[in-house]
C-alpha cells in the first residue's frame, strides 16, 4: 500500500468514527433525557452550548450553558413518572474537521395516561457538534424545530426567561 492509499484509508476510518461517535451522542442524549441520568445528559453537550426550542406558534425557548442544561434536565419529564421516547432518525451528516453541522428527524412518542401512547410531537434537530479536547464529540448549539405538537400539552419554557 502507498503512502496516499494509507493516508486515504485513514482519513476514511477517522470519517466512519467520527461520524458514528456523533451518532453516539445523538442515541445518548434521547435515552438520558427519558430516563433522567442528568449526568449523561449533561456529557452531550459542551459547556457553552446554546439550545432553543422553536415551537409551531412562533415561541422561542432557551437555555444556555451547562447551568441552562440542567435547568432543562431537571424540570422535563422521566421514567418512572412519565414514560416518553425521543427518537433521532434520518441524521445527515456534514463534518468540518473537529466541527459538524447534523440535521436530524426527531419524534417524542408518550405513553397513554388510560389511552394509547400517542406522537406528542415532531420536528428536527439542527445540530452544530465540536469535537472537545477528550475526544467526544459534543453539542455545541441546537435548535429544536417543533414542526408539530399534540394541542394541549406542556411546554417547558426557556431557562434564560427571554421567551
């Protein structure tokens, strides 16, 4: 094998890992967030993070920094008291050396308090990752386009109280 055929299979390998350990963090951010381990949680994301919930009817909400995270972790819903799914699909990809934009399907599924479990919402998740200096790659901002959402539900409002 070449010189340029090695560096060629190695730049393919470092794609295929970074792009599965973004997956990775994608899955892990779902089952933390339905099952309340705040620490995983937190791990998804970079210490300055931005997030923002866009919702169907124009609202902004938002959270910053590990501190927002938190704040976010601590008052959303988990098992056991509630039982939900968040579900990533369709995740497209597009890496910048240590930086990714990923564009995601997501989809919240909620367990029927008497009633069938039911899509409490959809969208898509606008990530921008960085790869930190241990290695994880992270989620620096993230924009959650609720494109639709079962009436009548909660809401969890922004942590910076600017909604």
């Amino acid at each position: 094998m070449s010189e340029n055929e090695l560096e060629a299979l190695k730049a393919r390998v470092q794609d295929l890992e970074d792009r599965n350990a973004i997956l990775d963090t994608l899955t892990q951010y779902g089952h933390s967030l339905d099952y309340g381990d705040f620490d995983r949680l937190v791990d998804c994301f970079t210490d300055d993070v931005v997030r923002e919930n866009r919702r169907p009817d124009g609202s902004v909400h938002r959270w910053v920094g590990r501190e927002g995270t938190l704040d976010f972790a601590s008052r959303h819903s988990h098992a056991p008291e509630i039982y939900h799914k968040h579900l990533v699909l369709n995740s497209r990809i597009e890496l910048h050396g240590d930086t990714a934009d990923v564009q995601s399907y997501m989809f919240r599924f909620d367990a029927g308090d008497g009633e069938r479990s039911y899509v409490w919402g959809l969208g898509r998740y606008l990530d921008k990752m960085r790869r930190e200096p241990d290695g994880r790659w992270r989620i620096a901002h993230r924009v959650s386009e609720i494109e639709d959402q079962w009436p009548g539900r909660f809401v969890l409002k922004g942590h910076d109280n600017t909604d």
